[in-house]
C-alpha cells in the first residue's frame, strides 16, 4: 500500500484546462495518442452535461440519442457535476484508443473521494478523431436476439429464454394499450450481475457498487440495462416505454406505477408493503404527511417504491387506467404531487400519515 501511494504522488501530473489532470507523462505519447486526447479533453470542456449537438462525438450517435454520451445520466444531475477529472491510461489497438478516466476529489483527510472509473473511446478514422460509447464497442463481444420489439443484448454464456421474451414483449403491447401509448423498439441489456452490463457500458467503478447481487436495473432512453431477472425486468422497461410519453409526470407517480404493475428490485409491492408495514410499526415518529422528503427505507426498499405503489394501487382501484393514466399526467413539482393524491383519493396532505399506515396494516393482512 505505502508503493502505491508513493508512487501517486511521485508520478507527473500534468494539467490541461481547468480540472482535467494527468497520471502519466504525456510528453513521451506519439501525435496520434495526443489526438485521440485532446478530443477527449476539447468533450469533457465543452459543458457535456447539456448534451447539445458536439463535434467531438460521432453524428451516428447524435442522430439516434437524445444523450449520445451514454455515462452523462449515471449520476444525478450529471457524470459532469464538477468533480475533477484525472486522466489513467490511454491504450491503443489498431484504431481504437481507449482512454480511463477517474472522477474525484480529495476530502479534507486527503483520502480520495470516487465519483467513477469510466472509459471512453476514441476511433481514427481517416486521419479524424470522433468520441463512441463503450457500449457500441463491447457490445460486439455479447450476442443479441430481437424479439418483437426487443434487441435483447447478452453474455455468450447464457442460454437465452424465448418464452420470458416473448412474455416481455406482451406486458409491452398490453402495457402501451393500457397507457393509450405506441410501442417502441427497446435494447434490452441482461446478465446475472448489473456490475457486468455497468462494464459493457465502459464503467469500471461508480459510488455506490457496494451490495448483494439483488437484481437491479435502469433505464435511458429506449435502453434498459437489467440485472439479474433475465429477459423479464418489466419495471425498466415501463419507464423505457411510458415516461417519454408522459412527460408532465412526477418521479413517485412513475415509480409508483412502475412498482405497482413490476414490483422493483425483484420483490413484488406487496412484499415491499409487508416491509415497510412491519418498519413504520417500529418508527411511529415517521411522519408520512411529508412522504415527499423520505428516500430509502433499507437497500431495496425505497419510499418512492413502496408508498408511491401504495398511493398507484389505490387509484387504479378506484378509477382503472383512465385515473391512473391522468395521475401520471398530473404535474411534475411536489406540490402537483400532493394536489394530484386529493384529486383522485380525496386525501389532504395532512392526512396522510394516518391515512397511509392504514392502508399499509390493510394491505399488509390481505
Ligand atoms: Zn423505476
């Protein structure tokens, strides 16, 4: 440990920009190694959080992609929130140079603070330098199986399961039908462990790897990329299908519905129910009247999941698709939100408390 910590600190670091800084000596690199940087480094200061159209990166990817850098929304707000850059390693094969990448600072103990370890790539083509997605790359190296309106992506080990995709493309018709939406195509990305698909996507590390292998998964665009439930992650794909279309939505109306109809993180909602009712039994000075504020419960239980899905199921009890469609429709801001449990299920926001560890203690004993 004493090495490597010596030889961080003995290593040149060069600084190009305002916080994009080097692990090794650029000096000895070829002009070709310089190129496929500085088009990385020209990206990376170009305020990529906008994702507006940019020279550095292919047009292929731009025309297809609203986010053409596939890392940009691995955080919240942004990869790009401010973090200082340090540039590992770049390597070369044939054309392709591949370039790591740490985002960190320093806490004030000076023990590093890790945001991610991610790749990029640059290919030359023609004497030109462009910026791809690791994932356009590595994905060669997995097989892929369309079925119906899926591009099911996966590791050569294992065994595809057509009756689970076909079963994924019916919850995608009868879902779009229920919603009043058209159905889209989907790349679906699976593999037992999402840390897998996270370095197909070019990511080596990211805050928050900690845990168990529970089943995990996320959603960007028409891409799903799931985590230990095989071909049918119905949750991922109920956002890669529904929140373009309802864009007025708030995040715990989507959620929600997305629990009520999959589950998440591969429990149902009424085993989130069974958990949270046992929880807040133990925590009566919870207040649910400011749900809004409350993040997780444990690591697979989430409030947005469990109470959201609660909140969901009572409204399509009472009014089917047509309500539960307009709650999703119903605004974005908190105060939409709270506006929008009144409309449809006649609670204030101050009766909340009550009213939800009711229904959780019913629903729980169903
Ligand atoms: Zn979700």
């Amino acid at each position: 440990m004493k090495l490597v910590l010596f030889l961080l600190i003995v290593v040149n670091t060069f600084t190009y920009g305002q916080s994009i800084s080097y692990n090794f000596d650029t000096n000895n690199l070829n002009t070709d190694y310089h190129e496929a940087l500085s088009v990385l480094e020209d990206y990376l200061n170009s305020n990529p959080q906008n994702q507006e159209k940019n020279t550095y990166w292919n047009t292929a990817v731009q025309q297809e992609n609203i986010t053409f850098d596939f890392l940009e929304n691995e955080f919240e707000p942004s990869l790009y929130m401010g973090y200082p850059i340090h540039i590992l390693s770049i390597k070369k094969k044939e054309n392709h140079y591949t370039i790591k990448v740490q985002f960190s600072y320093c806490n004030p103990d000076n023990s590093p603070n890790i945001l991610a370890i991610v790749n990029y790539v640059v290919i030359e083509q023609n004497g030109t330098f462009k910026l791809y997605n690791a994932l356009t790359i590595n994905r060669k190296k997995w097989d892929c199986t369309t079925v119906g309106f899926v591009d099911f992506y996966y590791p050569k080990s294992h065994k595809f399961n057509h009756e689970k995709a076909l079963k994924l493309n019916e919850f995608i018709i009868s879902t779009c039908k229920n919603f009043n939406v058209t159905p889209n195509t989907i790349e679906y990305y699976l593999d037992e462990d999402f840390d897998n698909i996270q370095q197909l996507k070019g990511i080596d590390y990211y805050l928050g790897m900690n845990g168990d292998n529970t089943p995990k998964g996320k959603a960007s665009g028409n891409k799903v990329y799931c985590g230990g439930l095989g071909e049918y992650y119905t949750h991922e794909v109920f956002h890669a299908l529904i929140d373009h279309n309802y864009t007025n939505s708030h995040f715990w109306a989507s959620e929600g519905i997305a629990t009520f109809l999959c589950g998440s993180r591969g429990q149902s909602l009424s085993w989130h129910i069974t958990q949270a009712n046992t929880y807040f039994k133990l925590h009566k000075d919870i207040d649910l009247n400011e749900i809004l504020t409350l993040k997780n419960i444990d690591n697979i239980t989430s409030y947005h999941y469990v109470i959201g899905g609660l909140i969901a199921k009572k409204i399509f009890e009472k009014g089917g698709w047509k309500l539960l469609s307009q709650f999703l429709n119903s605004g974005k801001t908190n105060t939409d939100y709270y506006k929008a449990i009144n409309t449809y299920l006649g609670i204030k926001k101050e009766n909340l408390n009550i009213y939800l560890r009711q229904q959780l203690d019913i629903e729980a004993n169903i």
